[in-house]
C-alpha cells in the first residue's frame, strides 16, 4: 500500500490482506462518469455492525481524486469538499430525517453508523490503517444526489456526488468473477469460498464473498456472523429448515436479462400473515429480492433515491409517495419480525429482527420504507408485481408454484388498462352516434302527408274513422302520428291502423291515450297533457290510409281529435338502442375493475372512503 499525497509518494509498507469478495471490480479498472473517465488506483475496506463495503479511490481524468463506494449492488460516487459553514462538529448535529443544506441543495440524513477500516491496498490519499474508526452520516435526496460525512478523530471530512447503478458508470478492465465470468447458468462450487461453521465444524461456502454477512450452516443451520475470516456463531438452529423454499438456494436464473443466484431465503411476518423472501445475487448488479405472498410475487429493488412522501391528498390524513413522477397511495403500515432465515445475507441478519414497513402502491409497482427500532438507518425499495409463471420459466423449477389467491396490493388490476382505453374510447363512440344522428335528423325530410280530424261519440260502437290516403315516397322511413284532443280532467284513446291502400293489409298498429288532469291542493298541480306522438318505423314506400277507432272517459259525450301524419322523421330510439350496445362493455369493465380494486383496498390499513362506505353496507 502506497499514500498518495499529490504528487509524492510516501511508501509506508505491506498492509494486512483484505478478505476475498466477488466484486467485479479491482485496482486498474476504468470508468466513466457524466463523460469523465476515471481510474480505480485503490481500495479501503470498511465495516459497520451490520454489513461492510469498499470504497474504491478513483483517479478522474481532470486530475481529481474522488471515491467509488461498492455497497449493496449499487454505486455512490462523490468527491471531498470542504464543509459549509456552520457545519456540525460531531454527528449528534445531523439526526435521521433531518435537512441540510450543502452546495445550495437540500439533503435529507438516512443513515448514521459507526466503521471501522478492515484494511487497504492501492494508492489511497489519505492515510487508512486497519481497525481506523469514524462515524459515518449518510445523505441523499429524492434526486439520486449523496453525501458522506466523516466524523473521525482527524475531524470531518465531506463528501458529495449521486448514485449510481452498474450499467451507469461504463467500466471496463473489470476482474474475472470465479463462477460468473463464464455466464455459466449454475455456479461453479469449488470456486466459491468456503469456511468452517463453529458449532458443528461443516463447510460452508458462501455464495456472494466478500458482500455476505450472515449465512446459516446447511449442516446445523446455525446463523453464523461472515463479516470477517473469523467466524462466529449468531444463533444455534433449534431445528433443521423449517420452511422449505419453492426456489432452491444456490439456483440461478435469468430475470429482465440479468442471470441470478438466489442466496438468501427468509420468512418476515407483522400480526396478521407472514410472507417469504429470497434474495438474489449477481456480481455486477448486485441485491435484488423477490417477494411472495399467496402465490403472488414481485421482483423487489433497493433504492437510493429519496421519495418525497406529502399527507392527506387521499383520505384524510393518510400519506402518500411521489416518485419518478408517479404517485402512490399509502396501502399498509406495521411492524414486521423475521423468524426463519436460510442462506447469505448482506447484513446480519438474525431471527427476531424486527422493522416498521410503510408500503405505498401504484399497481403494478410498490414503494416500501422500512425503519429499524435498533438501528437509525432507514431504507427504500421498489417492486414490481411478476408473474408465477416467469418465476417458473426463469429458474427452471421442477414443481409449478401455487396459484396467487385473492388480489394483492400491486397485483395490476386486469381491467384497469381496458378501463383507462374506453375511457376516451367510448367517449369518442358516443360522439360519432350522436353526429351520425344529428346528420340523419337534419337530412330528414319531415314532410307532412296527412292532416285528419275526427269526433268520438259517446254510444255509437265501431265508429270507424277512414282518412284519405296519402302517400310514402323513397327508401323505409319513420312515420310519425301527432295527435291532439281537447281532454280536460278526463282521458281520450285512438286505436290507429296503417293500411296499404294497394293489398288492404294493415302496415302497423298503434293504440295511443291522451289525458290531462289538474287542479289544486296547496297549490296548482296538473298530470299529463292533450297532446301524444307515435312513432312507426321501418314503413317501406306505397300508398297508405289510417283507420282510426275512438274511444274517451265514460263522463265524455263527445270529443272532436286531430291526427296529423309526418313522413321520414328522426327516429332517437335506434340511437339510444345503440348507445345502450355500445355502453355494454364498458360498464362491465368498469364493474369489474371497481370489484378488483375494491377487493384490494378492503385488505388496506387506509381503506379509501369509497371501498370502506360499500363494505360498511355490506
């Protein structure tokens, strides 16, 4: 190991040797960051209570130094600035959650943890001796930005940059990773590293070396502390496996282009259910998780960058999440305790752990937070609802996974996306009917062809009233019979019969009343009136007359009527008719995406108003 100071170069001898990792990476390896390379010159090693990464010290091509953190499968990439004025001496001035303002923008403190430095190689600008301590304060915001400040005896030291995932950073002159390199789809097993477990003395080969911090034995399944070479013994197993998981530990498969390895297998329950966790490994991308419940399943991510979550823009004064321009409601929030674990792990991991979870969904992605009662770290993650049958088809596995029950809270909705087409779509159906109506009403010819009057007289049977005929030219039409008789708190009916003039058969029969009543009780009140229309459709072209039978309320003696016969009219039947068809599915759709969403909602701690009053009901 080497100190860089500048331009001198102060030997200060061999340093102990750093534990084997499977870290891509290695002193030499190049980089690119915002169109500035980069070269990886050194290494320090550091660890905390829970886990440990490396900070690769990197030499940009302007001449600046700056620093490569490695942790967890994602990237912090920052330089050293000096700190602000009235910057705090000592970490007790920078609480988790609170703000700051750096370089003129706002971070937000999610971590604080004490490290140690396990040892260095390389070319480092700065002195890092093994067993050197600092406390470290972690900082983001909601734009991918970080900040490191480093209390330590030597003072504070700060750091500012943004995160970054493998594929952003375009290296190259990467070291080849034993089992992986190969793009072998199972891993090579006497490449892996293995070491001794204390309680039964069984070997142990960790998967994921160097990034493992706890993994339990396959022999004793004791839970065993692998942060350093020297093992120790976390918890003795009470029992062998307990639950057995639907994925093997050690299987790889292929999911969104990424070759995983699944290394890590635990059970996570709050006070009502408990659901399963694996996690996978891959040198290059790093942690991922997938999540089932009741064969439901998501593919889960850590985040670094920072939602901003508001209250009360749903139900009162339940919260929800803004990220990547998208908004998600608060869904569910607990405490949650791990009780079975099996395999690796990146943190030490231990039975009996527990965390508060917030999870907030937008179907089919869900945000979850999650804050540790014993530690003052606070972590993101987003998952993706994924299918059973991808999982089966990714790891290759032996036994069909069981059929998801019910509706999960980022299970996609199947009728949502079918929703939000015929939400313009059939606005737009309803428009081209109605213009289609209008253009067949206004071309309409509305002619008038008959104008008869009769009078109905009380005690004359079959008083028939035959009117001239008249005549229908053109394709079909509409007719229309307007009818008007001087009723006045009684009642008239007209039996009309449309006769072909030609056959003498009738066309169409029509019976029609006309009444009008009023009076006052309280004031005016009237029902009905003295006029009526009738509408025949679909009357082929001929010759026509109408036979008319009268008939009235038996107080009448008699009463004169008029019927006037209108020709090739608009008839609004036939759109309605159409717009009830095309309103058929629609509606369905949006039956059953209300039932779908609303069967979601009802397993929510923040039942929305709208589920919660129908559920009331019911």
């Amino acid at each position: 190991m080497v100190v860089r100071h500048d331009v001198n170069v102060e030997a200060i001898g061999q340093m102990a040797q750093l534990p084997p990792d499977l870290s891509p990476l290695q002193i030499g390896a190049h980089g690119e960051m915002d169109g500035q390379g980069f070269t990886l010159i050194g290494r320090a090693r550091l660890a905390y209570d829970e886990g440990s990464w490396n900070e690769w010290c990197a030499l940009f091509g302007d001449g600046r130094y700056g620093w490569v953190a490695e942790a967890q499968g994602f990237f912090m990439v920052s330089f050293e600035i000096p700190p602000p004025e009235n910057f705090p001496g000592d970490a007790s001035g920078l609480p988790i959650n609170s703000e700051i303002q750096i370089e003129n923008q706002s971070f937000t403190v999610v971590d604080c943890k004490g490290s140690v430095c396990l040892g260095s190689d390389g070319e480092l600008p700065f002195l890092a001796p093994p067993n050197r301590k600092a406390t470290n304060i972690d900082l983001a915001d909601n734009k991918a930005r970080f900040a490191c400040a480093e209390f330590s005896e030597a003072g504070v030291r700060l750091f500012v940059g943004r995160y970054a995932r493998f594929d952003d950073l375009n290296f190259s002159n990467l070291r080849p990773v034993p089992g992986w390199s190969d793009d072998a789809a199972e891993p090579v097993r006497n490449e892996t590293t293995s070491l001794k477990c204390p309680n039964c003395g069984a070997a142990i080969s960790l998967r994921a070396a160097g990034f493992t911090m706890s993994a339990t034995c396959g022999s004793c399944g004791s839970l065993i502390d692998t942060a350093t070479p020297d093992l120790t013994l976390i918890r003795r197993a009470q029992e062998k496996q307990r639950k057995n998981p639907q994925i093997p530990i050690g299987r790889r498969g292929v999911l969104f282009g990424v070759n995983y390895e699944v290394i890590g297998f635990q059970h996570v329950k709050d006070e009502l259910s408990g659901w399963f966790e694996y996690l996978l490994f891959n040198p290059w991308q790093g942690f991922n998780w997938l999540v089932t419940y009741n064969g439901h399943w998501s593919f889960v991510r850590r985040l670094f960058e920072q939602p901003e979550v508001k209250e009360g823009i749903f139900t009162g004064s339940a919260a929800h999440a803004r990220f990547n321009g998208e908004t998600y409601r608060i869904f569910a929030a607990s405490g949650v305790t791990t009780d079975y674990v099996l395999g690796e792990f990146y943190w030490k991991v231990a039975v009996g752990m527990k965390a508060n979870v917030t999870d907030f969904v937008n179907p089919p992605r869900i945000l979850s937070r999650e804050a540790y009662p014993d530690s003052s770290e606070q972590s993101w993650s987003q998952g993706e609802y994924i299918d059973p049958e991808v999982i089966e088809k990714a790891f290759n596995l032996d036994d069909p996974l069981r059929e998801p029950i019910g509706v999960y809270l980022n299970q996609p909705n199947p009728y949502a996306e079918k929703g939000r087409q015929l939400k313009w779509l059939t606005p737009l159906i309803v428009i081209v009917l109605l213009m289609v109506q209008f253009v067949s009403a206004r071309n309409a010819a509305h002619q008038q062809v008959l104008n008869a009057t009769g009078t109905y007289q009380a005690g004359i049977s079959n008083a028939l009233l035959l009117t001239e005929p008249f005549e229908i030219r053109g394709g079909n039409q509409a007719l229309e019979y307007h009818l008007s008789a001087p009723v006045d708190n009684n009642w008239a009916e007209l039996a009309i019969d449309l006769v072909n003039a030609d056959t003498h058969q009738v066309a169409a029969a029509r019976e029609q009343g006309i009444e009008f009543y009023h009076g006052y009780d309280d004031g005016y009140w009237s029902e009905g009136k003295p006029t009526a229309d009738v509408w025949v459709p679909a009357v082929p072209p001929g010759r026509y007359y109408l036979t008319i039978e009268a008939s009235a309320d038996p107080s009448v003696s008699a009463m004169p009527y008029t019927v006037t016969v209108v020709r090739d009219v608009a008839v609004w039947s036939n759109f309605w008719i159409a717009l009830g068809l095309v309103l058929i599915y629609p509606v369905y759709c949006w039956m059953r995406a209300y039932t779908f969403e609303r069967a979601r909602w009802l397993e929510s701690d923040f039942t929305p108003a709208i589920y919660a009053a129908q559920s009331d009901d019911d």
